[in-house]
C-alpha cells in the first residue's frame, strides 16, 4: 500500500510523499516483491531524491 501511495504522490505534498517512501522502503526489509518493484520503479534515483521529491511547496 506504501508503494502505491508513494507513486500516487510524486506530485503531491513533499510531507505526504516522503513519508510513504519511507514506510515503503521499511517494508522492503522483509517484502522481496516490494524490494524488487521498488529497485525497478526508482533504480535511477537516490533514496535521497525520492524522499525530497516535492518539498518545494
């Protein structure tokens, strides 16, 4: 669900945005499908830059 929520806001809210890459980066410690999405979702970006992405409210 993190995941989803974490794609649904790349545009919105920076808040919104990093706390669900957060939790789903969390859930990828013990989800091996939701670690491999994430690596092909976001394998050119920094954890950094995602976690970032839209602050500039």
């Amino acid at each position: 669900m993190e995941f989803a929520a974490a794609l649904i806001t790349l545009c919105g809210p920076g808040r919104n945005h990093s706390e669900h890459v957060r939790k789903a980066f969390e859930g990828a410690n013990t989800d091996a499908l939701l670690a491999q999405n994430l690596k092909s979702t976001f394998r050119n970006q920094t954890v950094s830059a995602l976690l970032t992405n839209g602050e500039k409210e």
